[in-house]
C-alpha cells in the first residue's frame, strides 16, 4: 500500500510480483504529483520486484527532471542492489531498518 503525505510516499506491506504493478502506478502518480521522498520503513515482505519499482520511480523523476529519494531501506532490498550491482543508483537517505 502506498500513502502520500505532502512530498513523501509511505510504502507498507508486502511489495511482490503479485502486487508491484499497482504500486507501481500509485507511485508514478505521485511522483508526477510532486512526491520526492520515499519511506519504506512499513514494507513487510519484498522480492527484487521491489527494486525494479524503485528504479522504474527513479526514471521517472528523472524524466520530469526531479530527483527521489528513498528513506528506511529494508536490508534484504540492499542485498537484492547488491547482488545485481546497483546498490549504487539508489539514492538513499535516512538510514535502513
């Protein structure tokens, strides 16, 4: 689930292949409505899914020459960056849990 408070997307729940295309939409929704921030300290379950919906959000801030940053990281989707070799285009920001 996916809630936005001012600048900031709040990610909850699982983020999986079973559900990432409405989360995905939700968020570039959001980030075309301004959302610059992403807090993904709510997030219970996730698979590399997720990453991609980062990336893909990332894009798209890009595309409107925006920036994104992601908040609370889950330390499984830093694995998942990790292994893939993209740790590094995720920009983050306040620390993971």
């Amino acid at each position: 689930m996916i809630r936005q408070e001012g600048e900031r997307l709040l990610v909850s729940g699982p983020v999986t292949l079973a559900n990432v295309g409405a989360e995905l939409e939700q968020g570039v929704a959001a980030i075309r409505a301004g959302a610059r921030a992403v807090d993904l300290a709510g997030v219970t379950e996730l698979d590399s899914s997720l990453l991609a919906m980062l990336l893909a959000w990332l894009r798209e801030a890009a595309a409107l020459r925006g920036t994104l940053r992601f908040d609370n990281l889950p330390e499984g989707l830093l694995t998942i960056a990790r292994l893939y070799g993209v740790v590094e285009l995720i920009p983050a920001g306040q620390p993971g849990h």
